[in-house]
C-alpha cells in the first residue's frame, strides 16, 4: 500500500498553530542552560564562521511529524547505522541545535515530532547562515496514532483528535516542499532496508550497518522509553488500533473525526468494511 502525501500547492496558506502549551514552539526557561545560550550561540557562530577551532555544521536532518509514528524509532535506526553523524540520543529542538549546539560534526541528527510546526523557521536559519535543513516527516494510520499510548501517561491515550488534527494540517501543508522527504511507519517497518536507501539518498548520508542490524549498535545514551521496549523492526504493530481493546476508542475518533474516511483514502490507508458500509 502507498502512504505517501498528497501534494500541496505552494499557494496554500499556512495553518494556524496549535495552543502553545501544546505546540511549544518557543522553550521554556531552565536554569542554568537558558542563561547560556548566548555564549553558546556566539560559541557556534563562530565555529561555523572559521574564527573558532571545530567542525563548521553544514546540513542539520530534522525528524518531526505525528507523535508516535515512529520518530524515535527512526532515530534509534539512524543514529546506529550511520556514519559521521552528529547524534544526542533523545529528543533535541531543531532550532536550539542550529544555532547552539556543539559543533562536531558537519551533519546533525535531531528528533522532535513537534518540529513539524516550525519547518520554515528552521529552513530560514539556515539559509541566512549558509547551511541547510532537510525534514523527514513522520507519519501513520491516524488510528493508531490516536490509540498509541505513551511511557510518560501508560493509563490513556497519548494524543487527542483535536490535537491530531493540527499534525494532520502542517503535515499536508509541508508535503510539498522539495526539503521534505514523507515517510510511513508502515513502510518503515515492513521495508527498513528501502527506507534506509530512500533517506541516505535524499540526505546525503553513508551508511555504517544496515537498519535490519541496528540492535547490535544502539548507542550507550540513546533514550529507548517512548519505543516501550527494543525489538527489531516488525509489522505486528501495524493493525494494533484493531484490537478490542480499542474499540470504544475507535468509535470515539470516527465520532470526533467525522472526514475520517477522506482522511484515509487520501493518506493511503484502508478502513474496515463495516466502516464503509456504515459510511
């Protein structure tokens, strides 16, 4: 099945924001690290200006994209399979690394499903600085991203249809942008091996091990608790929104989502029979 985004045109205005205490787009204050920005800022400018002794950051690759569609996992498999990367092993700000970060390599490797709000601010930096952005957009069958649950709140459900809604909107919107590459949980577990091709060709990366051998090189530091558990990558995941224990959720999201089907057809993904009779 192809899960791929329907083109937008490029006179399509862009889409409201979500609430800022959802979106966060501008980070809170955290003592010491805000009071140091400005030091690393300078510190970063200039090292990519040569006026300071470090690797100059040339491309920043962003993973952003609907909440638990498999941004992490994504991650996990880059960082362990590919060389001369500049990886954090958790979730990092796309902007914050930009224009702050330390200065190692000259490719960097940040993941922040929430980033996705922010794609033309972070393509804007770097153009004005001389580097470049590349996005890899996350996505999965709305259903079981709206009946995925998270290590932080294991009791409910992680991501709300309102919410939902407002991924679903910029991640339409930025689809058409020759800086983004969509990519499907789907495709992502059933065919790593083409995904990884599909990413280092699109982002210049050199593969250091296959996808399909990552768990033998999964960083010391990385952050494995949004992926519930390591395990090689697998399907049996993939129709989980399916199971019965869902099924008063899944009634409730084709209740608060009634374009749903629309939704589906138009994201490449099928729906129940009964739902397409009852539709």
């Amino acid at each position: 099945m192809n899960h791929s985004v329907p083109p937008a045109p490029t006179t399509c205005p862009r889409p409201d924001f979500p609430p800022e205490t959802m979106a966060r787009r501008k980070p809170t204050f955290q003592f010491p690290k805000t009071l140091l920005q400005p030091a690393r800022r300078w510190i970063a400018k200039s090292t990519d200006q040569g006026w300071l002794p470090g690797t100059p950051l040339e491309r920043q690759i962003v993973i952003c994209g609907f909440p638990r569609s498999g941004t992490t996992l994504l991650q996990l498999l880059l960082e362990s399979c590919t060389r001369n990367l500049g990886c954090f092993g958790k979730e990092r700000r796309a902007l914050e690394i930009a224009s702050a970060g330390r200065r190692s390599h000259a490719i960097v490797l940040t993941k922040r499903p929430k980033d996705i709000f922010l794609i033309p601010e972070i393509a804007n930096w770097h153009r004005k600085n001389g580097s470049q952005a590349l996005f890899i957009l996350m996505h999965r069958d709305p259903r079981a991203v709206l009946t995925s649950k998270h290590f932080s709140s294991p009791r409910q459900y992680y991501l709300s249809c309102s919410d939902w809604r407002f991924f679903h909107q910029h991640w339409e919107w930025s689809g058409y942008r020759s800086d983004v590459l969509s990519i499907s949980y789907e495709m992502l577990t059933s065919s790593p091996a083409t995904v990884q091709n599909q990413i280092n060709h699109f982002a210049g990366l050199e593969a250091d091990c296959s996808f399909l051998d990552f768990k033998a090189r999964v960083p010391r530091n990385f952050d494995l608790r949004a992926l519930n558990g390591l395990r090689q990558t697998e399907t049996s995941r993939i129709s989980s929104w399916n199971a019965p224990e869902h099924a008063q959720r899944i009634t409730q999201i084709y209740h608060e989502l009634p374009d749903l089907p629309d939704i589906l057809t138009n994201m490449g993904y099928q729906q129940p029979s009964a739902m397409r009779s009852a539709g």
